[in-house]
C-alpha cells in the first residue's frame, strides 16, 4: 500500500530549492518576544476572560488574526456536527482538493496543515486537561501570535476555502481531519479520526510555552510530549512526520527540509538521520544542523536527539529499517495526538475516510 501511495504523490516538484537568503540572528528573537505578550503562567482555564479579553485587544496593533474582533463573541463557539450531519468524506475530498499548489513552497499545502493539525493538538496537558485539539483556539490572538505558531497563518487561510463549502464542521474537526487528509494523500498511513470537537472561545486559549524549541535537547523534548502523555516509542514514531515539509526562516527562523522529497510521507527521515552526516551549519541564524554531502538537508537539535539518546534510538533504528512498523505506530500516535483534550463522550465512532486512490472512480 505504502509504495503504491508514495508513487502517486511523488509530485515532480521536489527538487528541493536553494537556501534562502541567511536569518537574521533577531528572527527568532522577534517571534518570542512577540509571544511575550500572550499570557504567562495561566491555566488555560474558563475564568480568565477579561485578562484574555486585555491581552487580545493589545494584541490588536501587533497584526491580528482574522476573529479576533470578537473574540469573545460566543457567535466563536460551536457544538461539532454529527457524522449524520456532515459527509465528512466529502470534506476530506474537498481538502484533497485545494492540497497542491504550484506557486506554494515546495507545491503542496499538505506539510503545513500536518504542522496545523498538530500545533492545534499539542497544547495539551495532561495534569490539567486543557488545552489539546478542543477549540481551536488558534483562532484568536493571543495564541495565533505565539513564536511557535508563525507561518501557520497560510494552512488556516487555505482551509477557508472548505470551511466556506461546510460551514457546519467546526474549526477544530476540519483542523485535525485536514491533517489527517493531508498525511493519507502524501503516501502516509490510515489515520482513525473521531468527530465531535467543539470551537471554543478565546479564554480557552492556552498559555505560550507549551510547544517544543527546535534548539534544545532530549530532555525537553521528554518534558513536552510526556506532558501530553506520549511515551518515548510514540515520540520517535511522530517524529517521522519531519520526512515532510521544510522550515522557513521568515517562521522559525530555521532553515531547510529533512529530505530530498518533502511532499511524499515515509520512513525517508529516520534513514537519513542514520546514513548521513550531520554537522553543524556555519551561518548566522539560529543552531541546525546540515548533511556533510550536500548540505542541503538540515536536521533540528531535536531531531539529532532521536540518534544520540538511548532511549530515543532504538525506535529510530526499528523505523529506519522498517517502514511498515513506522506506519503503523506512526497512525496510532498521530491519531492520540488530534484527539488529545477532546472529551471521549463528545466523540463520535471512527470515520471512515478513504483516500482518493482508493474511492471508486465517479462513473461515467
Ligand atoms: Fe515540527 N517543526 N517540530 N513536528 N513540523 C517544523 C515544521 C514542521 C518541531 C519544530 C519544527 C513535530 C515535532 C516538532 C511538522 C510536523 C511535526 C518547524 C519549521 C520547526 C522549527 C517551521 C517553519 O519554519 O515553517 C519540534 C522542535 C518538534 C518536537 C520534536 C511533530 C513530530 C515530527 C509532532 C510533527 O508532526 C511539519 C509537517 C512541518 C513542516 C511545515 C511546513 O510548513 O513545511
């Protein structure tokens, strides 16, 4: 299955583009201060609207995102539409859809809704129970504005589109079921996807910080994702969603995709971390890493980890030489991943959604 998908989405604009021009050493700097502005030490809880409220509206000189005007309207929030409600199939259809683009990055808009999907998700704690995939609360200001949340602007926008078609899917279902389409479509695995998250509003919104730094080590990759519940086996196998995309400094500050084919999911990261040789790059901006033979893939401190650390390397030299079982625990974590804060009576049964290679054609 996995080489037939990979085939067919090996789109012929992979050639992976020159370096852009050098960060400046400031482009992260700005981002994190920037976020300083959002709420700090704040439980993410439901009492905390007119400190939301404040900060939103200081937010407002500093480029704001599109709802943030009412930010505590509750015209926000909206209950999820039932399975028998929407054909969520269809949905995931019209995702497929507005996925390729040749004038965007490297012809595909299937990375940065994976990076959606997830940034969405992983605000989760677990001790708490806020945050996670529940509200998309990336909607409003204080959140959308968060360093880690730059560039992630162009997915939300490309999703209007479909949000347009089906108003009835909330922000939150269509955020995660675009991810879930957007791996299927680039070769990637079955995903099991639930409906039923609600839109919450902007005191729902979690306080910054939650989401990993490409420039530390293990141990802080330990703390963010043991914070939502994963386990060292379920980081690595996430991990492998790198094989995708690339980083852009005008966001992150980094600079470069993981691997030759950024728009085609397999196990293609885990061997390159392996085969390569990875040194440090010598550049201006902020610490990555670069292939030895032609410098033109990079690696975060985050990802070495996945090769220096103990505990993290036995699962990348299993996915490295096997990418079945990648795919396999790739699913099942990235599926706990966009489920994480959703109450489980809110849910309804697994969707069944088909990739468009496996749907009978329309017939004639
Ligand atoms: Fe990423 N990630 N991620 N990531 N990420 C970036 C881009 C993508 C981390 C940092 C970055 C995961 C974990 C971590 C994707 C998917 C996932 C970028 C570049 C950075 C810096 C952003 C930019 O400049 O545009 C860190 C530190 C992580 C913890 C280890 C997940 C596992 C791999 C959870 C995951 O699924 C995707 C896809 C992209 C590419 C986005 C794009 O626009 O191309």
């Amino acid at each position: 299955m996995a080489f037939a998908s990979v085939l067919r989405t090996a789109t012929p604009r992979l050639a992976v583009r020159a370096a852009p021009q050098l960060a400046r050493a400031s482009a992260r700097r700005a981002f994190a201060s920037e976020a300083s502005s959002a709420p700090k030490g704040n439980s993410g809880g439901s009492n905390n609207g007119l400190l939301f409220g404040l900060l939103g509206a200081g937010a407002l000189g500093g480029g704001l995102y599109l709802y943030t005007r009412d930010s505590s309207d509750n015209r926000n929030v909206k209950d999820a539409a039932s399975p028998q409600q929407v054909d969520y199939q269809k949905v995931y259809n019209a995702i497929a859809d507005i996925l390729e683009d040749e004038k965007y990055d490297d012809g595909s808009y299937g990375p940065v809704l994976v990076r959606l999907a997830w940034h969405a998700s992983g605000t989760y704690d677990k001790e708490t129970g806020n945050g996670g995939s529940n509200g998309a609360t990336m909607r409003f200001a204080p959140e959308a504005n968060h360093g880690a949340n730059a560039g992630l602007e162009h997915a939300r926008n490309r999703l209007e589109i479909v949000k347009k078609k089906f108003p009835e899917i909330t922000y939150s279902d269509l955020w995660t079921l675009a991810g879930v389409c957007a791996i299927q479509e680039m070769g990637g695995p079955y995903i099991t996807w639930r409906a039923g998250r609600k839109d919450g509003n902007v005191e729902n919104c979690t306080p910054d910080g939650r989401l990993p730094d490409g420039d530390k080590g293990a141990d802080h990759v330990r703390k963010i994702f043991y914070r939502m519940g994963f386990n060292d086996q379920e980081i690595v196998a996430l991990s492998g969603a790198h094989a995708l995309g690339r980083c852009h400094v005008d966001r992150s500050g980094f600079d470069g995709p993981w691997q030759y084919a950024p728009t085609t999911f397999s196990n293609e990261y885990f061997r390159l971390l392996e085969d390569e040789k990875w040194q440090e790059r010598k550049w201006k901006g902020p610490p990555q890493f670069e292939n030895k033979s032609d410098k033109s893939l990079m690696m975060l401190r985050t990802d070495m980890a996945l090769m220096t650390d103990k505990g993290f390397r036995q699962y990348t030299d299993k996915y490295a030489k096997d990418e079945n079982a990648f795919f396999s625990d790739f699913s099942k974590a990235f599926s706990k991943l966009i489920h994480l804060g959703v109450p489980t009576a809110q849910l309804s049964e697994p969707v069944p959604l088909k990739k468009i290679e496996d749907q009978a054609p329309a017939s004639a």
